[in-house]
C-alpha cells in the first residue's frame, strides 16, 4: 500500500496544525485579559492581530471565556470599523472616494482594481494577497486620486498605473 500522501492533504494537514495553534494561543489571549477590567475590546484586538481577521468561531469562544453575551461581541464589532470579520488579504487597498479623488478619477481607479484583482470591492482575493476598500479622504485631495496600500501612498493615480502597484506587492 502506497504511504505517499498527496499534495493536498499535506496542505489541509498544516492548515489545521496551524489553526490548532492559532486557537491555542487565543486561550492564552482569553486568559490573560480576563484579568482586566473591560477586557472585551482588548481581546479582540489581540485576536485579530493574531488570525488577521475574526473568525465566528473565535467570537464565540471569546464569548465564552470572557462570559460575556456573544451578542455583545457583535455589538462591538459591528461599532468598530476597524474589526473585520472577513478574512483580510496580506495587503489592503484601500481606493479614496472622498469628493475630490471621485471627481478626480477615483471611481474609474477603483473600477481598475477590481477588474486587476478580479474582486469586488470590500472582499479579499482567493489567495489571499490583496483586499479591496474604499476610503473617504485621506487628506491628501490635493493629489487626487489618492490609494493607499498597507502604509503606501500613491499619489494622482493614473488607470493603466495599476497593474504596475499590484505587481509591486504581489507574492511580498
Ligand atoms: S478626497 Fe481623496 S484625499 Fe481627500
């Protein structure tokens, strides 16, 4: 009998180790903010930092081992726009829609971006590189259209630029 074990399942094996992991290092996570006061907020920062997003089933166990409500999980995360409970890609694209980058060019730009990543806006590619979002004004109109990736900022963004800005971070 053949021991070969396929690609796939090598795959499937480490992405469950690594989910194994992940989970027990929430416990840990769980554990020491239940020592503080108003610990809800802070656990899922740490969480999110750890998966990269907030996964249900990390909301519930938060829930649980804080014993709080898990509708007072949600109530959180759906005031803080900075908790996300889709996976995020490695770098996010963020497309400014403020007045000026809009009437600048912004629409067509984040029209581009989707079309390269093949995603919509505010969903993430399959292999989890890129996510695309809107942003409203980052302050910089003067030099609309502005997009920023990750701590990037790209300036009087030209359509047919685009390609070129993806490539600079595809695979980093
Ligand atoms: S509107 Fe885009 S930077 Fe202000």
């Amino acid at each position: 009998m053949s021991t070969h074990i396929c690609e796939c399942e090598a795959k499937a094996k480490a992405a469950q180790e690594e989910e194994a992991r992940l989970y027990k290092e929430l416990d840990k996570i769980i554990a020491k903010h239940k020592e503080v006061k108003g610990p809800l907020i802070q656990t899922l920062h740490a969480a999110q930092e750890l998966f990269g997003w907030l996964p249900e089933q990390a909301q519930a166990r938060i829930a649980k081992g804080l014993d709080v409500p898990l509708s007072e999980v949600h109530g959180v995360l759906s005031f803080y726009s900075f908790f996300t409970t889709v996976p995020r890609g490695k770098h996010t694209i963020r497309v400014c829609l403020g007045t000026a980058c809009y009437v600048r060019g912004g629409k067509q730009v984040l029209e581009k971006f989707e079309h390269e990543l093949g995603i919509s806006v505010n969903n993430t590619t399959e292999d989890r590189q890129f996510s695309l979002e809107v942003n409203r004004c980052v302050g910089a109109c003067g030099l609309a259209p502005v997009v920023t990736v990750g701590a990037d900022i790209y300036r009087r963004v030209k359509v047919d630029k685009i390609p070129e800005i993806i490539k600079k971070y595809k695979g980093s």
